[in-house]
C-alpha cells in the first residue's frame, strides 16, 4: 500500500494536457511550499497554506463546464470544501504508524485533500506515512486529481495511486484478495443501478444486494476496510428507509459500528452548486465494531455555523423490534410526541389492517382510462382528487381521466366501492407535512360498485375491501398528526411515502382510531391544533 508516485498512462497524459485553458491550473511550488516535516520529529510540520481550498476552487471552476447530461450519466457531484473538512474532521484520532485512505469516485481530490491536510497540520493524526487509492473514471477530473496528490507528495511521505478503472468492478475482485484499508473517505455517485445491469450481477458475486450506485460504493469500500478501519461517506438519505435498501441496511449494520449521522437540515444547501434537491447524511462507519451510543449532529447548511451534537442510543436510531431496519435521525435529545405514548406501539399487521399502493398504473391501463364518468365505467382517483380529509369527484384538469372503464382487463385492479383511508405517496416541498392522509367516502360515489386507486396513492384497507367509517377517519387524524409527521421525518428523507414505511409505523389500537375517528366525525371543522390535542388525549 505504499506508493511512490501517481500513476498516469501515456492516454492519461493527453487528456490531462487538454483541459480548457480559463480552468485553474496546479502551481505545485506555489501550494506545497508550506508543506514539510520537522526536522527534528519527522513528524508534518504546520502547513498554513493547503491545497483543499485550491482543490475547491478548481471545483468551482470545472462544474460549471461539465454537461448535466454527462453528470447525470456519472452520477456525479463534488464535494464542497466546508462540507469536505468536516468529513475529515470526523475521524478519531489515530495512532496508527500507516494509513491507507480509500477515496472512491473522487473528482478534483476535495475529500483526500481534506483528509491530509488534517495530518499535515498534525490533528490527531500520527501517521508516518499515507497510502492513497484514488478511483476516479472522468479524465478530465482524474488529471486534476493526480495533480493535487503530486503536490503533497512532493513535500509529504505521500504514496498514491490513481484508478481510472470501475470501481465496482476493481473493488468486486479486490474483495477476494484480502482487507487493505485503514480509512475511507467517499462522496460516491448517486444513481440508481438496472436490476439487469452488469454492476447488479457483479454486486451479487460478492453477496451485495442494491439499487443505487451509491450504496454499493459503500458497501464494497466497506468489504475492503481491516477490523477498526473507519469510514466517512456522504450520501443521499434514501437508504435509511424503504425496502429497496433494506439489504443494504442490514449488510452495514452486521458488518460496522455506526458511530456518526450528520443530518443538513436544507435540501438544497449542501451541494447548492450542483442543484442537489434530496436530503443528505454523512455517516462514520467503524468495521468490526461493537454498536454503542451514536453522535448525531445538523446544521441547516454547509457553513456548519449553528451545528448541533448529541448522543443518542442506538435502540433509538434503529428500533430493535424493527425488521425492515429503519435507521431513524433524531434531531434533539428529548423522545418525540409519537414515542412517548404508550398507547402508540401497534403496526398495521397488528392491527389486522392492510396497506398497497395504489394498484391502477395509468400508462398500462390507458386504453381504458375516461375523461370523464359514463355508462360502463368506475370512478378512478388520483392525488388530485383530494383535498385535506374530503374527495372531490369528477374534477376537471385531471391529467388522465376521472373513469375507468369496469371490464375483464380491469377488475382485477379495483377496489370495492367503500371507506377508505389514502395517504399520497409523494408530497411536495412546499407542504408544511410529509404524510397527507384524505377520507374515501362511498356515498360520494353513488351506484358506482368498484374504485379505481391510482399509483400514486397509498390505500389503507382490510383485505381489500373497505373500513368502517369511524376507523378511516381516526386513521386519517393519527396520520395527520403533527407527532406523525415529526416521527416520519426521522427516518423518511424524501418526499416520497412508501407503503412499507406506512406498514411498520406505530399505531394506536382499533378502538382508540374509531374513537378517534367518532370524534373527528362530530366535529365541524378540524384544525391541526384540535387533531394533535385530542390524539395525544386518546393515546395518553
């Protein structure tokens, strides 16, 4: 793992000298003047100039030329320089003699750069020499990279190596040959992987089952770390709930210590110059370790200025009665409303409840779908069709149809005509709630014997077949509870609502949701300040 130099093939090179002449280039003496070792200690010596704010200018420079079609091809974003330093600042400190830092889809080096200028300047780090493996497959942004690691080892025992190869195809056969990494530092790419793809097969070679780019960097950086090697990666949130990253979750957790979660409570300010709109965590893994208290730390930006930390036990980031592995991300100290009832620790297989999607998928069944209701058809529903607990059925601008024609080719997709409580399974940013529950009422439908749910829907039901009206109410209410809310957004960093995550949420018992549902019944209007008073009063 020690490496003398930078490898770049001669193809490299030309790529390297072909970079557009208004991007900045490295002026090695100029950067790593500062750079040294004592010569008394041979220790690095205090470096006052480093190069992760030059690599961030480069960043800031290369970006913006870069096609988002070729970045959405690579699934690629930069790191920023403050998010990037507090990545490095996560490690623990280590007494390690070497180190040998993974930094896999690493662009312009901003992570590696990072990492080494915290040794250079001696915090807490007494390595005597660094190993870098850099994977990088851009040309462009590989040349840049090989340039920043020339510039430290020009002054620090730096060894490093370039990859311009795959990194899920490297790492797959380098899983076979043995643990090689202390440390590791990512900002994998973010893109989802064909479950017919050549990375879906190779993944599942070495025992990886995942969906997206980004988990698979992960887990594979995660097979190559030695016992105690420690891991930062930042990463979309989408991991930590649903069930398409449930393999995922379990091979992390069997395999590492989750030590860190780091929430930016902004969509959009952590890669702001990437135009990034999905939350983002950046978590430290511990291989092989033993699951203790986890830090859990936010800020609402990258500027990092009003950063809060915390521990908290990890029984309260992953629920141990929990299957599907939820990784929750409190945000205080204090339990919130929903798990300080006692009365709120039922799921809807307890309760003998049921819950699907939406089971129309319009594009499959266009031939069928109506403009409007007519002889021979059922009403179908969409999110539109909702507004707060009430239906609004036919409505005009309803991008497919109000109907469905009812025949062989569609019963199988309709519901009978009944109670039903539906919740959307995408909100959009500008909603004060994440889950929106509404109320199916059958006498708004009038001799219609069959619904039609659209896809983008959530259906609460019993066996498929309707509620009773006072339980599709009380569920409507508990779910339209700010405590609900709250509670979701732990686990829940998109707005996407999946049906597992409604499946394995906590719920009060059925009496207590048709009592709930008997009173919202009684009442004229509900506000949200009345819905939240009386159930946190009926979950006591």
């Amino acid at each position: 793992m020690d490496f003398e130099k930078s490898s770049t093939s001669p193809s490299e090179q030309t790529v390297n000298s072909s970079r557009c002449v208004d991007q900045p280039e490295y002026d090695g003496r100029s950067h790593t003047i500062a750079l040294g070792f004592s010569e008394s200690s041979g220790k690095p010596a205090q470096m006052p100039i480093q190069l992760l704010d030059h690599a961030d200018s480069v960043r800031r420079a290369v970006a913006p030329g870069i096609a988002l079609k070729h970045k959405s091809a690579l699934g690629q974003f930069m790191t920023p320089a403050p998010v990037a330093r507090f990545m490095a600042s996560l490690f623990p400190p280590s007494s390690l003699q070497r180190c040998t830092l993974l930094d896999a889809g690493a662009g312009v080096g901003a992570l590696t750069c990072a990492f080494l200028d915290r040794w250079a300047i001696r915090d807490g780090f007494s390595f005597d020499r660094v190993g870098v493996e850099a994977y990088e497959i851009d040309p462009i942004l590989r040349g840049y990279l090989e340039d920043a690691l020339a510039s430290y080892a020009e002054r620090l025992p730096v060894g490093s190596q370039v990859f311009s190869e795959d990194f899920i195809e490297a790492a797959a056969l380098q899983s076979f040959a043995g643990l090689r990494y202390t440390h590791a530092i990512l900002n994998p790419p973010y893109k989802k992987i064909n479950s017919l793809s050549q990375h879906r097969l190779i993944l599942r070679q070495v025992g990886i089952e995942t969906v997206n780019l980004y988990s698979a960097f992960v887990a594979l950086a995660l097979s190559l770390m030695k016992p105690g090697g420690q891991l930062v990666a930042i990463i979309p949130r989408s991991f930590c709930n649903g069930p398409y990253y449930r393999p995922f979750r379990e091979y992390v957790l069997h395999r590492a210590a989750l030590r860190h979660l780091h929430l930016f409570d902004s969509r959009t300010k952590a890669f702001k110059d990437d135009d990034v709109l999905q939350e983002n965590v950046i978590m430290r893994l511990e291989c092989g370790g033993v699951q203790g208290t986890v830090t859990v730390s936010n800020s609402t930006d990258d500027s990092l200025s009003d950063l809060v930390t915390h521990e908290q036990p990890f029984d309260r980031i992953v629920f141990p009665d929990d299957s599907e592995k939820f990784i929750h991300v409190p945000t205080s100290l204090g339990r919130n409303a929903l798990e300080l009832c006692e009365g709120v620790r039922f799921t809807l297989p307890d309760l003998a409840l049921g819950i699907s999607t939406g089971p129309v998928v319009d594009f499959r069944l266009r031939e069928h779908i109506q403009e409007q209701p007519g002889k021979g058809t059922v009403p179908l529903l969409y999110p539109g069709h909702f507004s707060g607990y009430t239906t609004q059925w036919p409505k005009d601008g309803i991008k497919r149809g109000n109907a469905i024609n009812l025949n062989s080719d569609t019963r199988k997709w309709l519901y009978p005509n009944g109670f039903y409580t539906v919740v959307r399974r995408f909100s959009s940013k500008e909603e004060t709630r994440r889950v929106v529950a509404s109320v199916v009422r059958p006498d708004t439908f009038p001799g219609a014997p069959m619904l039609g749910f659209e896809n983008h829907l959530n259906v609460f039901h019993e066996d498929k077949h309707g509620l009773s009206e006072a339980l599709a109410y009380g569920l409507a209410v508990f779910l339209n509870t700010a405590a609900v809310d709250d509670n979701f957004r732990r686990f829940n960093g998109h707005t996407q609502v999946n049906a597992t995550d409604l499946r394995f949420m906590k719920y009060p018992d059925r009496e207590t949701l048709i009592a709930l549902g008997a009173w919202a019944r009684s009442q004229a209007t509900l506000t949200q300040a009345m819905t939240d008073y009386q159930t946190k009063k009926l979950t006591k």
